[in-house]
C-alpha cells in the first residue's frame, strides 16, 4: 500500500490522531506492508509522521520550496524528494499513492484549503481517500 497524508498546518485535533493511529493499526492487523508520503510542513504533517514512525513502514518526504512552512524530519532511512511549490509536491504524492489519508481543519470542504485541494486532486485521481473528522 502506498500511502498518502496531508493536513492542516493547524495540527491535528486529538479525534483526529485517534482515527489515525486506528487506521494504521486496522492496516497492519490486515496485513499491508506501507510506504507513507507527507509534505514535511508545520502542524498536521509532522504530527502524522511521529505516529507513523510506530509502524513498520517506509518514509519518503516531500518538502515545500516555502521553507517557513518546512519541517526537518527527514531520518536516514527515508528517501527526500526535492523541494517545490506545495501544489506540485501534493499532486506527486498522490500521484505516487494508491491511498490518501486527510487530516482537514473543518469538517466542511472548503476552498482555499491546501489539504481540500489534494482532496480534490485524489478524487479525480480514483484513488482510496480517509477523511479524518475532526
């Protein structure tokens, strides 16, 4: 399985973590070996990527070319892709996933909303897409 995350640079709410971690472990217990793709920004991407770290899995980041919004988190088994502008960098993610895991802050779509936008993207892609409420 080749996962996806994107999310609110507000950080997740805590209802939002336990759907997460749920989601993951329901992955595992059915037996999906996962690569997980984020954007290395602020708030909901760093958050997923501490959680993630729990799993048996593979990272490959996606860092922004908005190096304000950017988080180092990239670790030594990880492979980094290069820096572009956050749209781009979404749109490769998803087009490298088979699954999207969102992690919006309003339980409404909205637009202009980066994490709404690859949920979009998703949508048009067919691709399997989680909503975490929030």
């Amino acid at each position: 399985m080749k996962l996806a995350f994107t999310g609110t640079c507000k950080g997740m709410s805590e209802n939002q973590k336990k759907q997460l971690i749920n989601r993951l472990e329901t992955f595992q217990k059915l037996g999906y070996e996962f690569e997980w793709h984020h954007g290395c920004c602020v708030g909901a991407d760093v958050e997923f990527d501490g959680i993630v770290r729990h799993f048996k899995s593979s990272g490959y980041l996606h860092p922004s070319n908005i190096h304000k919004t950017t988080i180092d988190c990239f670790e030594l088994e990880d492979v980094l892709y290069l820096s572009l502008p956050p749209i781009v960098r979404n749109h490769i993610m998803v087009d490298v996933s088979d699954t999207l895991i969102a992690a919006p802050d309003s339980d409404t779509e909205k637009l202009r909303s980066g994490t709404w936008a690859t949920v979009r993207y998703a949508r048009k892609k067919g691709i399997n897409i989680f909503i975490l409420e929030r």
